[in-house]
C-alpha cells in the first residue's frame, strides 16, 4: 500500500512543515512588527497577520499544483 | 461524576440506535420509492438508494435536542441550528442539483447562527507556536470556514465506505483532546455526531448498501468545522483533514474553477473489465486523490479504501503531535 501512497503521503507531510514554517516564521520574525504597525490601528496588524498567510499559503498551493501535475505527465506519459 | 457517564451512555447509545434503525429502514424504503443512484466502481453497475444521510441528520437532530434539554446550552443550539440547515440544503441538492457556486454560497447562511453567538467562540487563531488575534477577519472567516469544510467532505465521497470511514478517523484528534483536557461536557456534546457515522458506516462500509448523499456529506462537513470553531481546534481539525483538503485543491484548480462532478466531460478514474480502477491518461482529466493513487497501476476498490484509510490516519497522526507541541 505504501508503493500507492507514499506520494500522496509526501505532500501532507510537506504541507504540514510548511505550516509550521509560517507559524514560526510569525511568532519569532513577524513578532517584532506590531510595534511599528501599532500606529496604524489593529485592523494593519489584523490583515497583515492574515494577508501573509494567505500569500504564502497562494505562493505554496501554485508550486504544488505545478510540481503534481509535472509528476502526472512524467508518470502517465501524456 | 455518576451523572456524566449516564450522559456520555445517553450521547453514545442514542444516536447509534437511531440512526442503525432508520438506515436498515431507508435500505428497504427508498428503492421503492426509486431513490437510487448507480455505484460506478462495480462492474454490474448496482443500483443504492442516496438518501442515507437523512438516518444520520435525524439522529442527530433527536440527540441534540435531548441534551438541549438538559442542559439549555447555545453549543448545542447552534449545532441543532446548524444540522438542520444544512440537511435542508442537503437534501435540496439531491433532488436538483445546485450549481457549483450557489452550493459554497447557500452554505455561507448556515454558518450564521455562530456569529449570533459570539461568547461560544474566542477570536484567537491558534497556531503552533502560539495565538493570532484576528477580531475583524475572524467572524467573516467563521462563515467561509463551514461552507468549505461541508465541500470538503463533500468531495471525499469517492469510494464505498470513504465518507465515513474518514470523518470518522478525523474526528479522532478532538476527541483525543477533549479527553485529555477533561473536556467532558464538549465530549458529550460531539458524540452523537461520532456515534451515528459509526452506526452509518456499518451499512456504508464496502460494498455499500446505501449511499449518504449530499445530506450526509454537506450535514458532517458544516458539523466538523462547527465542532472545530466550538472546541477552538482550527487548526487540529484542518491537518486531520488535509486528504480531503488536497482532493478538493487539486480538482478546483485541474477543472480550473468549482465545477459538479457531472459537469466534468473527462473522468479521472476509469473502471478496466476485471473491475479494477485505473488512472485515466487522458490529460484533459481533473487531478484527484484517487488519480494520484493509482499512478503505479490499477487497483480495485477495496484496497484504494485501506490506502486512504492508512493516508487518513497519517493526517490524524500528524494533527495529534501538533496538539502535544501546542
């Protein structure tokens, strides 16, 4: 069964240490940011916080899709 | 302490009971009433009755009230609340089938009742390393949080047994959690939801005798991110459920937007003549979890059921060392 799914296993695993990048990244990089994005009021540090996830969660998901679909076409010979 | 475990029997018994009855009664029902759907993966191309989710969506609804009763908590109104609106939207859609965006759209309305409530929610994002606080975002993301969770379980319903058969996995961190934390009153509150789609897989297990329909698959979707948001578990619930997940990426963005799996003109899975499934070579095929499962060759239905089993129970694996690193 692990000759089937040890892509697919691959990805999560991936995907779940990119999870904890972001989350490190933001508690030990980003922390220092409020007190520079304070002046502008919560809603700054609000949609910042989540802007940079969704962005490098987008920049992630595009990667991945283009890096499965090349897998597919070498694997599926099309 | 006596009284918690008549309520944790009534929490686990009741549901069970209910929705084993009404699902041997709808196996025998709805193929009178013409309620039947092809299984596509069987060579013979049986005919299963759709509706099973109405067995699961009932109990519920019975288990809930009861401890509403007993205990007048807006938890479990709002699951009430929330099961209830998204079996109507089920069961809509497997009558006439909604297109792919007013689906995502309609769900959106379920996940109101949550925000009327705001004291049954912290605004905090719980992360690995520590909390976000997002006040402004997070009631807007409480909203697209329910419609996507209910699309992606939806979309899970792949094979015999799958649907079920993975919620009930991915539930298996929460309720890890609650135990540890002795959060036994929320406990209570969630295992009607485990114990029905445990009484529900023995039918749906393979081959299955009844299919759940999107009334089951929307009902546990919406209930799973509810149960999620509840319990402050956001993040638990999400890598417990990143098959799911990537099912879901990967066939929006091969099929280039939300499409109904019916819309699609190129499947990504075909059946062979000894009733094997094999991935499909055409590359016009929408990329799923299944395609990519079978990239080393056909496999029949039963062992792609244990591969997302054995993929299900990494995810959970996953989700519970990140609940002993927070």
């Amino acid at each position: 069964m692990l000759r089937e799914s040890w892509f697919v296993l691959f990805i999560i695993f991936i995907s779940w240490l990119i999870l904890f990048l972001i989350s490190y990244f933001i508690f030990n990089i980003l922390i220092f940011l409020p007190q520079y994005t304070i002046y502008f009021g919560l809603i700054l540090t609000d949609l910042f916080q989540f802007s940079f996830i969704i962005l490098i969660l987008i920049i992630y998901l595009i990667i991945l899709f283009k890096l499965i679909r090349r897998y597919l076409k070498y694997k599926l010979k099309y | 302490m006596n009284l918690f475990y008549e309520f944790m029997l009534l929490s686990i018994v009741t549901p069970f009971i209910i929705t084993f009855i009404i699902t041997k009664f709808l196996i025998k029902i709805l193929p009178k009433l013409n309620l039947v759907t092809i299984d596509y993966h069987k060579i013979h191309k049986p005919k299963i009755p759709f509706l099973g989710g109405l067995g699961i969506s009932f109990s519920i609804i019975c288990s809930e009230t009861i401890l509403y009763f007993i205990f007048l908590d807006v938890k479990i109104l709002i699951i009430l609340i929330i099961t209830i609106i998204t079996s109507i939207i089920g069961i809509i859609d497997d009558f006439k089938t909604f297109t792919a965006y007013s689906k995502p759209i309609l769900l959106i309305f379920a996940a109101i009742p949550i925000l009327f409530f705001t004291n049954t929610y912290d605004y905090n994002l719980h992360l690995i390393f520590g909390n976000i606080q997002i006040s402004i975002i997070y009631p807007i993301l409480i909203l697209i949080a329910i419609s996507v969770t209910a699309n992606t379980i939806n979309t899970i319903d792949i094979l015999n047994g799958v649907f079920s058969g993975f919620t009930l996995l991915s539930f298996i961190p929460i309720l890890l959690f609650l135990t540890l934390t002795s959060n036994f009153y929320m406990l209570i509150i969630v295992m009607p939801i485990v114990t029905s789609l445990l009484a529900f897989f023995i039918f749906h297990r393979y081959p299955s005798k009844i299919f759940p329909g999107d009334t089951g698959t929307l009902t546990i979707g919406a209930l799973y991110g509810t149960i999620a948001i509840l319990t402050d578990l956001e993040l638990l619930a999400l890598i417990a459920i990143f098959p799911a997940i990537l099912n879901s990426f990967l066939f929006i963005a091969s099929s280039k937007g939300l499409k109904e799996f019916h819309q699609i003109k190129h499947r990504p899975v075909i059946m062979l003549h000894d009733g094997q499934l094999s991935a499909s070579k055409n590359p016009n095929s929408p990329i799923t979890l299944l395609r990519l499962l079978l990239l080393n060759g056909p496999a029949s239905e039963k062992k792609l059921f244990n591969i997302i089993m054995l993929i299900e129970i990494f995810a959970i694996s996953l989700s519970i060392i990140t609940m002993l690193v927070i």
